[in-house]
C-alpha cells in the first residue's frame, strides 16, 4: 500500500469507516507514541486505525530536544534499565530504523576554570559509562564514536564561541540527534499508512471504552462510532481527557532558538553542567536551517494544559544564564529568534521535582478496558509500543503477529521498500530530511519552481511544501510550517513563507 497521506485519502477512509466496520485498534494520538504504536499493530496485521484531534507531532512530539538519548543520565541516578533500554533503542534507531532521520552529534564539555577537578572527574566518568552502554547496545564506534578529551584549539573548531580564557581543552563524547522530531513522526505514520494503518489527523475522540469509541471529524463537524477490539489511549500529557482516572504530572521543557552565528556556527553541542547538579546540563545544539537551539529546562506545570505551552522568562533567563558561562560573547534577549516548550506526560508518584521523577512508561487498563500508555520518553517509543501491543494481543486475544518494528526501516530509510537510489545533485538539506525518498520530493512535484527555496535564507524547497500536502498530510499552512518543516520556530521566517505554504493548501 502506498505511504501518502493526503486529504483525499483522508475523505476516503473516513467515508469507509463511517460505513460500520470493527478493527482490531484504535490508537488515540498522532504523537511519537502513538504513531509508534500505530506502526506495530499494522506491521502485525492487524486492521489500524489512527485518529489525532490535530496534526501529526501536534504536541509534546515536536518540542523535544531532536535526541535520541543513550540513557547516560539514568545510569547517574542508578535506574540501569531505562539507561540501557534507550541505549538499545537509540541503537535500533541508528542503525537499522530511521539512520537517515538519526546521526551522532557531538557534545562538547568546556573544561573552563570553574569546573573543579572533581566535577572534571566525574564528567569523564559517565562519558566512559556511556561508552560501555553503547557497547552494552552493540552499536558500533563508526555508528557512535567513542568519548575522550581534546585540547583548547580542537575545541574552539568545534564550538568558536566558547570562552577562550583558561580553557583547559574539553571532553567529547557523541549521542544521538534527531534531523528533527515532527519529521520522526511523520516517517512512522507513513510507514505505518504504508503497511495498511489508516492514520487520520484532524478527527476527535470521546467516549472511549475497551470496545470503540465515538469519531468527529473536525473539518466537517460529522460523527459516527467505530467498534474496535482495542482502544489504546496514546494522547500524552492529555490522557487524562481521555480516561479521567489518569493522574499526571506534567513538566514543562523550554529551548530558545538562535541564529548559528551567535555560537560562530558549531558542529558539536555546547554542553554545559547546571551548577550544584549531578549530570544534569545545558546544551546548545547545532540544528537545520542555520539555527542552534538552546535548552533544556524541567519545571511543573500544574493545571489546564494548553494546546502549544509558553516558556516562562524565568527559564529564558535561566538558559541564558548558564550558557553565558561557557562563553566569549554573552548572549541576551536580543539574540533570542524564537523559543518554544513542551509538556512531558510525566507518571505523578507524589512529591519531588520533576527532574527527579522516572522517565519510565506505564501501561494502564480501564474499567472499561480501554488501555492507556503513559510516561516514557521519545527515545524508546517503539519498545513502549512493543510493550502495549503485546498486552493488548494477550487480553484481546487479537491474532496479529509477533513484533516487527525492531528491524523494520522507516520510510526514507535505505531499507524500506519504496526506498530509491539518492542522486549526488540533491541539496544536501533535502537528503538529511527524507533520506532515500529526496529525488521522489522532486520526481513528484507538479508546482512552479520548485527547486527554489521558499524564502531567501531559508533551505526548504517549494517542491518540499507541495510534497508535505501530497505525501505527508498536510492539511493547511499551519501543518507546512510548524510541523513538516520547521520554519514557524521563528516568526520571521514564517512570515516570509506563509504565502508559499497557503498557496498550495489554500489556507
């Protein structure tokens, strides 16, 4: 079956399922997890059907940090199975499922005067763990070179604006880095489309139970119920609007976007430890479109939650001040382009501070018999998925198959099957976005131009615009702009390129 998401095939399968048939799932939620789960019902063959109120990485999906975490800071705090379960599926994603999407970024710790000796210390020391769990893993050096230290003049080529007096060198160690997460989500949906999921965004979901649920599309205002022999709750920080009784304790994440030349134009991350922390940092990540992004905070956020949260001053203020250790050049305000935060669907265990509270997923029945997945991190949403399919094939008795996600390569991956050769005259920014699909964004565009970039300073293509409404379900500007690519992180830029992006959705 094709992978192309589109507004016709849309109308098509909503029309279909309207009609009264029963599958076997239903996952609410087009984020990572529920996408991710999506993929392995239909992988197993089992008949699957997607519905997300809005789009795609609508939510916590798409404000992460673009990585894809090898567990180092939970061996820190001696939770060994998280810690190895991410390296494994860092691996996974590495190696055999999205290697066009994931690539080894550098993470480079300045050893400024500041850091004590033991603080030197103690850095080295989980670099070194990190080494061991990517062994543990069985992924390779060449995949994730292998930690150590380099000198003052080795660092400054790696990150030009770091702080140049008393610079003792820095250590390096690598992780893994995400192109970008909304374009991970999108991957997964289409693979899961390609293997027969209907994946249908901008479709709401109420009265859930164990046995179905009530659809409306929100385009039209039309509702139907669709019987189901399992409904999986995947909505994040929203599962409680789902089944009442889930509690969560929802953390709030905040990045700020600046222009690459503010840190001279790095090709490592700027890592930098948050003072009286252990194994906690700041990092500041080289990323497309010339920006680097800065972050990462971890604050409650109690009450309602919002469709897109805010970054609060308080943590800009915070992110720019432990940055501006490990600086020549301090940063204000004024050099911030945009900024954005995401909400983690943290397990509420009580009291602590969010920074504290487990990363690990739970996976929760109903009374009803509808089953919930909650907590986890983005780095093991196909082992989450794995994990929920598996339960829900045993209550259910569903006759899907065992998993397949662990070796099956996403679309643009050179592994799937509607993979193509990559021409050497693609723009480099096209390849790092669709991997082996790139010359298919070009082969298949029927607009003006469209080789040209949207905007002047911006490397996405018209073709790229066309293509994400063609293939990827793009339903309006909003979808173009903020989540297929990411050009919306800056208002600006959004600005000179909403005219493209209306032009092929008409709104």
């Amino acid at each position: 079956m094709t992978s192309a998401l589109n507004a016709a095939r849309r109308s098509a399968e909503l029309t279909a399922l309207a009609d009264g048939e029963t599958v076997d799932v239903v996952v609410i939620g087009g984020g990572i997890t529920g996408t991710g789960i999506a993929l392995d019902a239909a992988s197993r063959g089992l008949s699957t059907v997607l519905v997300e109120k809005h789009d795609l990485a609508f939510g916590t999906s798409r404000w992460s940090s673009k990585l894809v975490h090898g567990g180092l800071r939970y061996l820190a705090t001696g939770n060994v199975g998280i810690a190895r379960r991410s390296a494994i599926e860092r691996g996974i994603l590495m190696s055999r499922n999205a290697p066009h999407l994931v690539r080894a970024m550098a993470q480079l710790v300045p050893l400024l005067p500041e850091m004590s000796r033991g603080s030197r210390a103690l850095v080295r020391t989980g670099f070194l763990a990190g080494d061991g769990l990517r062994k543990l893993a069985g992924t390779s050096a060449g995949t994730l070179p292998r930690s150590r230290r380099v000198d003052a003049t080795r660092a400054v080529s790696f990150v030009p604006a770091v702080r140049r007096d008393g610079l003792d060198g820095a250590l390096l160690a690598f992780d893994g880095q995400l192109i970008d997460d909304a374009r991970l989500v999108t991957a997964v949906a289409r693979t899961a489309a390609q293997h027969g999921a209907r994946v249908l965004t901008r479709v709401a979901a109420s009265h859930a139970t164990g046995e179905g649920l009530r659809l409306t599309d929100q385009l039209t205002g039309e509702s139907f119920d669709l019987g189901a022999r399992a409904v999986i709750n995947a909505s994040g920080v929203w599962a409680g609007e789902v089944d009442s009784t889930i509690k969560l304790r929802p953390s709030r994440g905040t990045h700020l976007v600046f222009d690459a030349a503010a840190f001279g134009n790095p090709t490592a991350a700027l890592t930098v430890p948050i003072p009286g922390e252990l194994n906690r940092f700041v990092f500041a990540m080289p990323e497309q479109l010339g920006r680097v992004y800065l972050g990462l905070t971890d604050e409650d956020a109690p009450g309602p939650i919002p469709d897109v949260p805010q970054p609060t001053s308080q943590e800009v203020s915070f992110l720019l001040d432990t940055v501006n250790t490990a600086l020549a050049t301090k940063l204000s305000t004024d050099d911030v382009l945009g900024a954005y935060a995401g909400l983690r669907p943290l397990i509420d265990t009580g009291g602590g501070r969010t920074a504290d509270v487990s990363r690990d997923h739970a996976v929760i029945e109903s009374e009803s018999g509808l089953l919930s997945v909650v907590g986890g991190k983005l780095t093991e949403y196909r082992f989450m998925a794995e994990d929920v399919l598996d339960q829900a094939v045993a209550k259910r008795g569903l006759t899907g198959g065992p998993c397949r996600t662990r070796d099956l390569p996403l679309i643009g991956a050179p592994g799937n099957r509607g993979a193509a050769a990559v021409g050497g005259d693609l723009p480099d920014s096209l390849v790092a976005r669709y991997g082996a699909e790139a010359a298919n964004v070009f082969a298949t565009a029927t607009c003006d131009r469209p080789t040209e970039p949207v905007a002047d300073g911006i490397d996405v293509t018209r073709a790229e615009l066309e293509y994400a409404v063609t293939h990827e379900g793009a339903l309006d500007a909003g979808d173009i702009l903020d989540r297929r690519t990411r050009i919306g992180l800056v208002a600006e830029d959004r600005e000179r390129a909403a005219a493209v992006a209306e032009e092929f959705t008409g709104r």
